[in-house]
C-alpha cells in the first residue's frame, strides 16, 4: 500500500494533512483488495463502504434520530445509515457517505456515534466534524487525480498551466473567471461532487511552492457559490496567448485572439 501521495504540484493545507493521508490509505486499501491499477473516478463510494471495507452500509429514515438528521456514523459496528431523503440529491449524498466513513475511520476513540444534520459541505469550527468533512473530500476527491483533472482543464482550452495555476491563487476577476467557467465544472464532473465540496477540497489545498497558500482564497469562495450576474467584470474575461484577460472598455481593439 502506497503511503505517499504521487502528487507533484499540489499537497494538503498544514493542519489537514493527516486527514488527507488517512483517506489516501483508505482509497488505497480498497483498490488493493479490489485488485486495480488504478483508483476508478468518480470514487464508488457506497460500493467500497459495503465491499472493501466490510462496513455495514444502508439508506433508512432517520428522523427517529433527531429532526434534520441526513448521516450517522456506528463506530462500534460499524454501520453508516444515510437517510434516504437526500438520495435525489447525488453529490449531496455521496459526500454525506464519505463523511460519515471519515467517522468511523477517524473517530473510534471520540464517541460511540455521530449524527450529522447539516444540509451542505461547511466550514466547521467543531474539529470531529471538519476532520471528517476534510476525510470526504480527500476521498472523493484524491491530490493526485485532482491535480490532473485541473491541469487538463487548462489544456483542453490551450490555457498556459503555470500561468493560470498561480492566477488561481489570486482574488482577480481573472481568477474568478478560471475558478467558474474552466476549473469547479471540470472538477464536479470528473468527481461527481457538488459545487460546494469543490469549492471545500480546493480551498484546504496548496501549490508545492516556496511561500504556499490556499489554492482557492477564501473571499472567492462564497461568491463562486453564487450565480455570475451577466453583466459583471468575469463575463469581459477572454483567452489572449493563451492566458485570461479582463477586457475593460480601455482594452484594444483586436487584441483578443
């Protein structure tokens, strides 16, 4: 079993790496077992709880658990139950899936059992519950399948990788527009998350440079999980030698390729 990541140009926050080398060797376990090559995306998340890891897994109403209630975790069993209101809601699901396993990984010596209400990836303040938020989206989402999904997303438009992967670190209206229309829709599609665990993985990782910070900066973080008005800044964005440019009304004619 790999203990590494083979990550080249990305690595976890400090203060989440553990997390996110617990759900790498999870990962790892199952494809072991499973006998693969490679880690299959998007993530078999409720196949792998059942199989690979022999942990009992079902949907149930659990409104006798409390009001709200979406995921409870079983360390002892262990057993995971998600309620089945959320199964219209994929990604919504498949993260609550992957929480509650953060739980059962991570949590067997905190309590017995964790009930989960929240409708949504948040940052929690609680350090059980982002722990096992951050275990969910290493899981969904593993370092190095995630640096090659963002990289393709710039070659397949002929963007400038280096380039752009350091504008993503910016708050730039060129950065917003690299986050909202080429990377976040690669990302969901390839993993099969929401919108908001996206925004989640990408904002608790970093460029392995001198001096790193968040890939994603937190002040673009709620305004990436609103809708883009059509007549603002982002929407002047266009491709120029390969690199984004926000086009004001001062830019020159004939200047965009």
């Amino acid at each position: 079993m790999s203990a590494v990541q083979p990550a080249k140009l990305l690595e976890p926050r400090r203060g989440g790496r553990q997390t996110d080398q617990r759900a790498w060797s999870t990962l790892e376990r199952c494809r072991t077992r499973l006998s693969l090559e490679e880690l299959p995306l998007p993530i078999p998340v409720e196949e792998w709880i059942e199989g690979p890891l022999g942990i009992q897994f079902g949907f149930s109403d659990l409104s006798h658990l409390g009001d709200g209630v979406l995921g409870a975790a079983f360390v002892d069993g262990p057993e995971i139950l998600i309620d089945e209101q959320i199964l219209e809601h994929e990604g919504r699901c498949r993260f609550t899936c992957a929480h509650e396993l953060g739980h059962v990984v991570m949590h067997k010596r905190v309590q017995e059992h964790f009930h989960d209400t929240k409708t949504g990836v948040t940052f929690s303040t609680n350090k059980y519950e982002r722990q096992a938020d951050r275990f969910a989206a290493a899981f969904l989402m593993p370092l190095p399948q995630l640096e090659r999904a963002i990289v393709r997303s710039f070659d397949d438009r002929r963007l400038e990788r280096v380039s752009c992967m350091h504008e993503l670190m910016q708050v730039t209206t060129e950065s917003e527009w690299l986050w909202r229309y080429r990377v976040l829709p690669a990302v969901t599609r390839a993993f099969n998350v929401s919108l908001s665990a996206a925004l989640f993985r990408c904002a608790e990782i970093q460029l392995r440079i001198t001096n790193p910070q968040s890939l994603m900066p937190r002040r673009l973080t709620q305004r990436l999980l609103e809708p883009a008005e059509p007549d603002d800044n982002v929407a002047a964005v266009q491709v120029i030698d390969g690199r984004p440019k926000y086009r004001d009304l001062f830019t020159a004619e004939g200047e965009a390729s």
